[in-house]
C-alpha cells in the first residue's frame, strides 16, 4: 500500500434499500419463494471520496441488518483505511460484538459491509480497481490482511506467503490477460423455479446464444418437475453446455443422494447446496454418495472456519465464497488461500444486488495473485439489477470484462437510493 | 397440552437493560475482559397473563439484538400458545429472514428469547412450572416439537419417539426424586480469570464448604498464570472436588492440545470451548489429542446442526446447551434427543442474566423425561444477578431446587428493567 496517510472518517450513512422483486418471481427457488432483493448499504465519507457497501438481503429483516451496520460507526468514525488488516480484526474480535457470533449472521455481515466499503473508500483513494490493487500489494502485505485465527491447523501465515510468492513472478501476464478477455461466468437466469417451461427452453437457448458455456438450473421442490426441466434444458443447450443444479439447502443427507441419483442421467456439473450450510459431515456424505458427481457450496457458508472444514472433509469440489457474507474483503483473502492450498477452484456466488459486482474483483485477485489459474472457475451471473449501480459489470460473450474504474464497483445511483428507500421512498411508499 | 384455546398476544414490548459488571471484572474469561453483562428482553401479553423472555449478550450490539426482537412482532400478535411447533417452525423457516443466519447468530438468539417467552406465557397459562410442564407432554406431542430437517442421518422421529417411550413408565419416580433432592450443580464463581489467587483461593474453599462437587476455572490467556491457578485450586479443593476447566474459544487446535496436556497433571475434569465454536473438525482433533482428558462445548454452539455433527463426530464428551442462543425451547428438546441418541452427558451452560433460571427448567425435563440419569450432569451455577428475577434459582448443598412456580422463571422485576433499562435508566443516565 502507499506510505501516504488517507483522509479520516467524518460521516458514516446507511439506507435500507429494498427492490421489490418477489412481484416477477426472479430469484425464487425451493427455499426462497418470493424473495425482495435488498440491500443493508452503507456510506462512509472520508475528504473528498465515499466508500460503498452493503449487505444483501432478500426482504424482512434488512431494518435489522442496516441496525446492525450502524452498531459499528464507532469503529469507523475517525479512522482511516491506511491498516484494513487492523481495523478488520479489532471489529471482529470486539469482545462484546464476538457474543452475537462470534463471526455469524447479523452481525458478521455487518462487518463485511462495512470492510468492503472501506475497500471500496481505499481503492478510490488510491484511483485503481480493486481487484488491481490488491493484485499489487505484496505477498507480505496481503497476509497482513488475514485473520489466521482457527485456521493454522491447515494453512499458515509461512504455507500462505509461499502460495502468494509462488503467483507473483507472473503477476503482469495474467493481469493483462484478463484485461484482454475477461473471466469465465456462467448464467442462473434461466433456472429459476418460478419460471414455465417455455420461459426455460427460451432463457436456456439465448444464454447459450449469448456465449455462456455453463447455466444453472434450481432444483429441489418437486422430482418430477425437475426431471422434466433438466430434460428441456439439456435439450436446449445440448451436450457440450455445463448445467449446474442448485437445491438451496432443501434437503436431508439421504434425500440429497437419492434426489441427485435421480438426475444423474442429464449430466448436472454440480450439484449446489445440497442441505444446510452449517453441515460440514453432511455435505462430505453427500459427496461421497453421489460421486463421480460433485458438490458446490458456499453462500450461506458464515465464514472461514466453516470453510476450512469443508475442504479438510473433501466435502466440497468448487468453492463459493459470497462478498457479503462472511466478514468482507479480508476474510475472503483468508478463504481464497485455504482454496488454493487445498487445489479446489473458487467459484464465486453472485446475483443478489450488487453481488456480481463485488464478486468479479475478488475472482481477478485469485486469478492474478493467489490461485493463478482459471481452470473450472466461474462467476455467476445473473442479470437483474445491475442498472442501479454506478459502475455494473460488462458481460461480454459469456465473460465478466475487468473493470477499471477506481473502487470495488460497490457504488449505488443516488436515484436508486432515494427510490427504493424502505419504507419511505416512492416506490414502497405509494404500495 | 390442553384442548383450550388460549388467550391471543395482544402487545409485544421490548426492553434493552444492561448491567454494569465491567466494574467488578465478574464474568472476565481469556476473550472476554470486560462484559456487560445484558438482556434484549421481550414481554408478550395476551388476556390476563404474561410471557417474558430474553436474549443474554455482554453489553455492545444488545440494541441491535432487541431490533432483530421486534422484527418478530408481526409473526407472534394475534397468536396464541396453542401451537408452539408451528409457530416456531414458522418464524425459524421464514424464507426471508433466514437469509440472515440461517439459523444462527443475532436473528436466532431473537427467535430464542420470543419462543421462551412463548413457552413462559403457555406455562403460566397452565399454571405449572415448564420443566413439568414439558414432562408431561406425551412423547408424541413432544415429538411434533421438533423440527427435524437437518437432523435425520442422526436421529429419525421415530428414533427420538423410542427413546421418550422409554422413560415415559418412570416420569413421575424421577420427577419426585428431583422435588425432593434438586438437580446438582457446579460453580463457575471462583475462578474468573481476573480475580486475584487469594480471591481465587478463597472462593474455591467457600465453594468446596457450599457442597459443590464440581468448579470451574477460566484458562487460556497466560500457561505459566494457569499452572499456577490450577495448582491454588486444587490444593484448595483436595483432590475429590471436580475441577473443569474453560478456554472460551481462546485456542488452535495445536495450541489447545499441548496447553492442555501441560495442565494434565492438575487433572482436570472436561475442557470447555478449546477453539473455535465453528469447529467441528477441530474439536474432533483437540478430542483425539488430549485423550483421556476429555472436551465440553456448546453455550456458542449456534444450533442443532452444529450439535448433531459434533456427536457424529465424537467430539464432545458433555454437551453444554444454552438456553437462549439455539431456538429455544423447541430446538434444546432436539438438542437433548440427539444427546440421549449419542449416550452424551447434557451439562448446560449457564450464568449470565438469567441462564440459570432457564437451563434448569431444560435439565430437570431431560431427567424427568427424556434421558432419565443425572450421572455425571450437573448444572453451571454462577451467583449473579438473580436479585433482579421474580422466581430467581435456589441452590441448596450444591443442588438446584425443582422451581414450583408457574412460567420458565424468566420474569425480571419491574424495577430492574427500569433501573437498568440502556441507555435512558438511572443507573446508565447518570454514568
């Protein structure tokens, strides 16, 4: 990082914003039938420059979570971003705050709103992309940003820095590939439970027409629907388009293996959050139990520790960090790392609002800096909701462009604020 | 239950009072050097009774925690207690408010403090303490209790439908042998970690010359500090006197087991949270590395999934229910079904405002009616704060009595949730 000191903290605002999607059915899935995308966002000022972020939501709740954001203005007003390893820690392990995890639910996704916005505050300040800088800090500075707590029995500060110096020889090549085409996304937009069939085999067939080589389909509320959907999909996009399925922790450890079993005859890629994310044993018997088939998940997975496990349990095949979930920027360093000593590929979820904006930075780093590589990794993509951002990411034949305006493309349009306020802007106000 | 219809809840009021015990260092543990000790208190009323209930934090974040409270209002007015598996299943399996756990963290402890108030409300109405309250439940009504999802690679209804058949003949032998002799309890009082040795000698005799068996120390921030201690303890205690340790999550998983085993001489009877409540895999190792020595957690346990993986595991040997940090009374009844499953001793986590109130209500019901032992399951006891309850814990020659009373003995006295309310009562006012 820069040896200049950046501007303190004066001013910090949060806005319950909430988009009222469940009227469309976007989004909806077997757990997760009419969900409202919203957002618990958070502004942070600091001299001349703002620093965004959020915590996703899907509806009830968000006045909660944007409650808990504001719980953490005492932490932020006056600082500044020149130590976010510090500052990340000291909110982490306040030791009164840690009791409402420790590093779970509310209160962790209010840490990684705001650590995020402080990200997004730095790399303004600084004029570069997120996924730029981080892509330029040092090995050293990069582990400085990492909690190791919990995690040394299988990763260390020494295993980290030599995955970190292994990349950064070639740092430059990959930074101006990506530059060049991109990364790899795939498309959830056909797939969601609440659409007809037709509207299935239509969305299929343009997502493969747009260039993506892998689609996602929700499963999990009903076997026979499902069968006949993977079918058309199959159909749709033929032999040589990757289909994911995702149950959204609809099922038991047995009723996962036999529900796969039962769609095993399409092919699916991988099967995504087969039963509840706190299940680590549960998702390493799913593993087992559906092999040569193979397990994703990740995004309802509250944090590192949780992580750590599913790798050392071979529980998962592809790694599904969330931006907003676990606590922002740098734990999400820390889980790239456990990735990258275990072999698994990061994959990450996105969607939401503003997700697949955040995501795309932490992919590049991992591609740039960490695991080197793009082989099997993907970012989702879903393309609602991106108008409302400043910065939206650029879809490009089935590839995410590496964006270069400065900051983590976590920025709202003013407008959009002030429109889906909850509940006072006019677009709930006049419900 | 009874065939009467209850009375609906017609007012929901919430309360956050904290009580200043960072002045006393009462309650100081190697993560946690200055708590508040405090409540995000719920009262729910309907017709002529009341259910309290509460969510227990040390101090910071309780505002946000009686936020998340009130976003529950809509879910309970209007309802009665007729059917408290339904209501529970539904406010936990909310498809929006799940996304902000699931199950976990700052929106689950809500649902807990709300579903003990429920229970509370519904023992009042019967005029009968819960503990008994519960006892007499059939094992089917017991059973429609329970939310099973997640849980059935361990424990199927039916399962759990055996092993409540099984003590069902004895209920009431046992229920008078717990009236007549209490349920045992052990002191966590003597030695918080910032206590001074004579202090913590003192305590031990006092504890010793109060009839319990069984003590407890906080370790974990200083080896040397904790030799010492655990040498004062003992020579204080003699060598019949049960002497439990607690690291409060302070540890990795390498360091738990040699910082153990360096304590193996003072013989120790269980070691509390070694690392990271997350950590399944890890207090699965620490299990494997201390043993004989044995591993006790769960009052930062986040739920029954969690639960049910550290008993397939083998990575307890006493499980430490909290009454107000899973959901609830609802949930602690699986919880206490997988323990009885597993053959593991139930030792409930208590102290704090109110726990003891609460668990004993949870261990006399596993007693009585579902594991029917009290061999080796004793109760944490800490002499705190219980002034401030209406139908505050009486122990007796290190026992708990069987409570009479009707409710869950979670009712505050008026004055002290006035007194102590945050930040606008007199005791914080004037600070």
């Amino acid at each position: 990082m820069t040896t200049l000191t950046s501007a303190p903290i004066t001013a910090i605002e949060t806005h319950d914003i909430r988009f009222p999607t469940s009227l469309e059915l976007d989004g909806s899935d077997a757990m997760n039938p009419d969900p409202d995308y919203s957002a618990a966002y958070v502004v942070l000022r600091a001299g001349e420059h703002e620093g965004h972020g959020f915590a996703f939501t899907i509806g009830r709740g968000n006045d909660v979570q944007t409650a808990a954001i504001r719980a953490l203005e005492p932490y932020v007003l006056g600082r500044t971003t020149d130590d976010l390893g510090a500052l990340y820690r000291e909110m982490t392990h306040d030791s009164q705050l840690r009791w409402l995890g420790p590093e779970k639910g509310v209160m962790h996704m209010a840490i990684s709103a705001v650590v995020n916005a402080l990200w997004d505050l730095r790399a303004k300040q600084e004029g570069k992309p997120l996924w730029l800088l981080l892509s330029e800090l040092s090995p050293e500075e990069i582990v400085s940003l990492v909690d190791f707590r919990y995690l040394t029995d299988a990763l260390t500060p020494d295993e980290a820095l030599a995955i970190l110096r292994a990349a950064e020889p070639s740092r430059s090549e990959r930074a101006a590939l990506l530059r060049e085409r991109g990364y790899p996304a795939y498309s959830t937009s056909p797939g969601w439970l609440g659409y007809g069939d037709d509207k299935l085999r239509r969305l299929c067939k343009e997502a493969c027409q747009d260039g993506f080589t892998q689609i996602k389909l929700k499963v999990g509320a009903d076997l026979d629907d499902d069968v006949r959907r993977m079918r058309i999909a199959r159909e749709a996009c033929g032999d040589d388009v990757r289909i994911a399925i995702d149950a959204n922790q609809r099922w038991d450890v047995d009723t996962a293996i036999s529900w796969v079993r039962a769609l095993a005859e399409f092919d699916p890629w991988w099967v995504e959050e087969p039963t509840s994310p706190d299940d680590v044993l549960g998702h390493a018997a799913i593993a087992r139990g559906i092999a040569p088939l193979r397990v994703a998940t990740g995004e309802h997975v509250q944090n590192r520790v949780v992580f750590k496990q599913l790798l050392q349990a071979d529980a998962l095949s592809y790694l599904q960090l969330d931006a907003a979930r676990v606590g922002g920027v740098n734990e999400n360093i820390a889980i790239l790392l456990l990735a990258a000593k275990f072999g698994v590929p990061v994959c990450p979820h996105a969607g939401g609002v503003g997700l697949c904006e955040l995501v795309q930075h932490l992919a590049m780093f991992d591609y740039v800096a960490v695991s080197g590589s793009m082989e099997d990794r993907v970012i989702e993509y879903v393309d609602h909701l991106h108008e409302h951002f400043v910065d939206p990411v650029v879809i490009d034949r089935g590839a995410y462009r590496a964006p270069l305006a400065p900051g983590f493309s976590s920025t709202m349009r003013p407008e959009s604020i002030r429109e889906y306020s909850y509940p006072d802007g006019p677009v709930w106000a006049s419900s």
